[in-house]
C-alpha cells in the first residue's frame, strides 16, 4: 500500500540546493524526529509534535516546509494561514488521523453530549475543529487535568494514548478506538529478548504504545521527552519503543551510550512509520522548487480548527 523509501546517502550537490532554495525562498524547513537521517540532518528545526507546532506558529519565514505528516503541516497552516505551508509528500498521512472520520466523530460526540472533547493533534482538522482542545503526547495529562474533575471527557483519537494519560491523571475518560499502526506492532517477546541480553538498558517509550509494552517500560514520553531523558538518565543503554528515526538524534546527543530499537511483530521493520517515511531528500527538493503541494484550508474550517489549539498553546506556556 506504501511506497516508504529511504533517501540514498545525501549528495553534496543536493544539499547544496536545498540550502540555496531554502535561502531563496525564505523558507524554513522543520522536520519530526521519525523523519529520515538525511532530512533531520538539513532541517532548520527537529521537534516533537507540541514543539514543532510552536516553531510553526511563531517563525518570521514565508514559506514552511513541513517534514513530517499531513496532519502537522495542515496545524503549521491553521496557525500560520499567510504562509506558504508545504510537504514533501501529500501522501503522507497517519492511521490515527484516518481512524477517525468526521462523521463518525460527529456521531460519537452527540452520543456522548455533557462531553468535553480533547483531541490528540494526530487528527484532522474537520476533528479539530470538532474538539474544545487539543493535546500532544507531551501535554496530554496536563490537559485532561485543566478540566474540572466533575466535567467527563471524550478522548480522541488514540486509545492506548488515552488509557495511559487516563492512569496518570486518574481521570475516567471515554477513549475513541483508534490506535497507530507503528506502536501497536512492536514485538513484546523481542523486547523481552532485548532486555535479557541488556539488562543494564532502561526501557523508554512512547504513550502511542499497547498498555501490555508499557508495563515493561522504565520512563514513558513523547519523542522529545525520550530524547532528553537519554541524556539525563544514568543508564548506558536504551531499548527505544518508538519510531527508530529518533534513534538518529540520540545517538548524536550522547555518543558513549547504546541504543537498541525493538523490532515489529515477526522481526519486521514494520516500526518505520510508512507514511513519515514517504518524505525523502528529493521530495524536499523538488516542494522548496515549486511551493507544491502545498496546503489549502477553508477559512472557516480553519478558524474553527485554530481555537482548541489555540487553547492547548495557551494552557502549555
Ligand atoms: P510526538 O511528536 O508528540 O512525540 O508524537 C509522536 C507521533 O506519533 C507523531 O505522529
Ligand atoms: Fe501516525 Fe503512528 Fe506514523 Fe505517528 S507514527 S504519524 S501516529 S502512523
């Protein structure tokens, strides 16, 4: 179904380019830690989802080039409706996002009416502008603990997420069955494998993951969280249950220590996210050449979609 390429080793020439349109074009080019090497490597910015969509919202650059998936570039564009907002391949989705439909949200909420809604930002905008705020894996517990105890809460779209930000929080909430395809394919027996030869390795991982994985984890966080408790923890080595393209940022912050990425069911390399994987050095050439695709929003889908996020960014100053 996916065409997930990986860039061959970056040509000089190439980067060259890049670095000549991105000047040109004034443009700045912010890049997810599942990107690939090489993109990471160019980008102006690396963040999780929370700090990317801050970068987005406040950056003087006339032109965004989103490498990461359709979801945060179309944020980049409710926050930032002057500018250009490109991605390299429009194609790249994410299965949370396509887990949950508009209508069948709709439906979902009116089931649900003394509800108040918080979306992970892994939705689209027709769910954003449905949600009364918007969360990301590194603030989710703090925004179901702004809403007042009394007030139930409809959690969407991630189910794994919402159960574990529920157990922190010590909140009841009511989860949308949507999951990602990257974080519920790790192998608990090739973890359990990995533990065993390392066992001076702490486990970290991400709150995408099955409730089952994280029981076994040292520290929970989103990728950014990962990143810095790797270099703060006293541990020499880690096995990393999240998308290995994070690994690349890791292994450059601390050098002296070991990463070990947990394998997919049956040893697959399923745990590359297929559709991060799609944006490869010559895509990002070729959007910072001609501004396309670029995202377009219509204005009132986009005012509605600005204000729960608007609302996250305010209660995570
Ligand atoms: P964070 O960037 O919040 O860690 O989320 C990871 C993810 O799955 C993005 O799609
Ligand atoms: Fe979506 Fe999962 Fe890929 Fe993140 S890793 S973009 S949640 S499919």
């Amino acid at each position: 179904m996916f065409a997930a390429t990986q860039s061959a080793a970056p040509r000089l020439d190439q980067v060259e380019r890049i670095a000549q349109l991105r000047q040109q074009r004034r443009a700045v080019i912010l890049a997810h830690y599942y990107q690939e090497d090489a993109i990471q490597d160019i980008a102006d910015f690396i963040g999780d989802s929370l700090e990317l969509s801050r970068k987005a919202a406040n950056t003087d650059a006339e032109v965004i080039v989103f490498c990461g998936v359709h979801f945060m570039a179309e944020t980049a564009k409710i926050l930032s409706p002057q500018k250009t907002v490109v991605l390299p391949d429009l194609n790249a989705g994410c299965s949370l996002a396509d887990a949950c439909p508009a209508d069948g949200f709709a439906q979902f909420k009116a089931e649900h009416p003394d509800h108040v809604v918080i979306s992970y930002i892994n939705c689209s905008a027709a769910i954003k502008a449905q949600s009364d705020l918007i969360c990301t894996s590194s603030n989710a517990v703090a925004m179901v603990q702004s809403v007042p105890n009394d007030q139930p809460i409809l959690f969407a779209p991630d189910q794994n997420l919402g159960r574990w930000v529920s157990r922190q929080a010590g909140r009841e909430l009511t989860l949308w069955p949507g999951s990602c395809i990257v974080h519920e394919t790790f192998s608990e027996e090739a973890l359990l494998g990995l533990k065993a030869a390392h066992p001076d390795a702490a486990v970290i991982a991400h709150p995408e993951c099955e409730q089952h994985l994280l029981d076994l984890a040292d520290f929970i966080g989103s990728t950014s969280m990962l990143l810095n408790y790797s270099q703060s923890s006293e541990a020499s080595g880690f096995i990393v249950l999240t998308e290995p393209g994070i690994l690349h940022q890791m292994r450059k912050a601390v050098p002296s220590k070991e990463f070990y990425a947990v394998p997919g069911l049956d040893g697959c390399s399923c745990n590359a996210c297929p559709h991060m994987r799609l944006n490869t050095l010559d895509k990002l050439e070729q959007c910072l050449e001609t501004l396309e695709p670029a995202i377009e929003l219509n204005e009132s889908l986009r005012l509605q979609a600005l204000k729960p996020i608007e609302r996250m960014l305010e209660l995570s100053r």
